[in-house]
C-alpha cells in the first residue's frame, strides 16, 4: 500500500518515514506523483490548514494522504503567531528573523507569563473524502536569548523544563521522540493501522468488503 506525505520538505517527510517505519506501507512524496502545485494555507486553524492539504492531494493523487500543520502558540501573544508562524515577519523572512520578531514582541513580559506550546495537527484523507485527525502539543517557555544549534524555526527560544533545555540544544533523535509531531504520529497511529487494515482486506476481495468497511470505522 502506498501513502502520500503531502510536504515538500525532504526532512519532515523523512521523519514521518522513520516513526511510522514498522508499518507495511511505501511512503512517497509529492514529487514522487508528480504534483509541483502548494495548497494555499488559508484556514483559522491547524486543523482546517491540514484537512485542506490532505483532502486537496488525495484527491490530486488517488492515494491515501497524510498531511500536517504546525506551528507556536505563546500565551502572552494571545496564541500567535499561531498559524502564520512560518509568515510570523513576512516574505523572504529567515528563522532567526522570526524568532526575533517574537522575542521583541515579548520584552518585558515576566518569564512565568511567557508560557507557549508548539503544536502539530496531522490529517489523513482518503482518496473517497474520509478525513481523520489527530494533534499533539509539547508545552514550554520562550526564553529570552536563542540557545542551540539543531532544529530549525523557533527551536532555539523554546524552552522544556522537564530537559531543561531549549529545544534546539536537544539531540535531533530526542527532539523526534518528544515533539508535537511525534506526539501528533503516535496519536494518528491506531486510525492509520485500520487504514492498512481496510485496505489489506479490500485487495483480498469483494468478499472481504465487510471486514475492511468494520476496520475503517472502528
Ligand atoms: P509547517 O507546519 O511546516 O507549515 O510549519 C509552520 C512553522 O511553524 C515553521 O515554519 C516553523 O516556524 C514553526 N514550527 C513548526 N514546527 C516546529 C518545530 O518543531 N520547531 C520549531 N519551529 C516549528
């Protein structure tokens, strides 16, 4: 069975591979089928930006499709940058400008009002128009100076108290075990097994079709 990941980003895609590797399926990309074109990401919410993504290139492809939002809610800034978080300081913007932007918005705010959480929604869509969802949020502070070398976006002003470190000071293969995104994946795990299921028992045959509708709805 395939599974599209719908990103263009080799990394998150390779991520996604790696925590989802025991599954009997064959990950392929959006250049793998062919499709060169961006879904605008023009809803309110992580969930609506994934849905629309997901529904959007199952569509496209024929294929089951998973795709996700992500982004930083901070408290103090009444949940942004939220889902503008990678257009927080506008086109052509790098990383370090954005969390720059966020640490200037911030000044002055006391270190216990600087409560944030990175967050991840993932969707899978069917080629037929079912849609499931599953969200996973890693909670911390934004500290006031940027702290380490791995991870990318705002990595390096989010800090975890339980590691008592930012999350770009973290080694890349604790970050894939703690972040919103493994916690998103293993969340979506037990509707994508059904989904290997369904599709397991329909190749089998007609006969097989009320055993793989019993495992889409579980
Ligand atoms: P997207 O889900 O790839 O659209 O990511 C949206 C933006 O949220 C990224 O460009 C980053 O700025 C931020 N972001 C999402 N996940 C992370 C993360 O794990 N670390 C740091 N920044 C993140």
């Amino acid at each position: 069975m395939k599974i599209l990941a719908a990103t263009h980003n080799k990394g998150k895609m390779r991520e996604y591979a790696e925590l989802l590797a025991d599954l009997p399926v064959a990950w392929v990309s959006l250049s793998d089928v062919g499709i060169e074109t961006d879904v605008e990401e023009t809803g309110d919410t992580f969930e609506e930006n994934a849905c629309l993504k997901a529904a959007t290139y199952a569509c496209q492809s024929g294929l089951l499709t998973l795709a996700d939002d992500s982004g930083l809610e901070v408290e103090a800034l009444y949940g942004a940058p939220g889902v503008q978080s990678a257009r927080y300081a506008g086109p052509g913007a790098s990383d370090e400008d954005r969390y720059r932007l966020l640490l200037a918005n911030l000044e002055g705010v006391p270190d216990e009002k600087r409560k944030a959480r990175f967050v991840c929604v993932i969707a899978i869509a069917t080629p037929h128009g079912k849609v499931f969802t599953a969200e996973g949020a890693r909670g911390g502070y934004i500290i006031h100076e940027p702290r380490g070398e791995h991870g990318f976006g705002y990595d390096p002003v989010f800090w975890i108290p339980g590691y008592r470190a930012t999350m770009a000071e973290l080694e890349p293969e604790v970050k894939n075990r703690i972040s919103h995104r493994a916690l998103a994946v293993k969340a979506i795990r037990p509707r994508l097994e059904r989904l290997v299921r369904y599709d397991s028992a329909l190749s089998l045959g007609a006969e097989h079709r009320d055993e793989a509708e019993a495992a889409s709805n579980e």
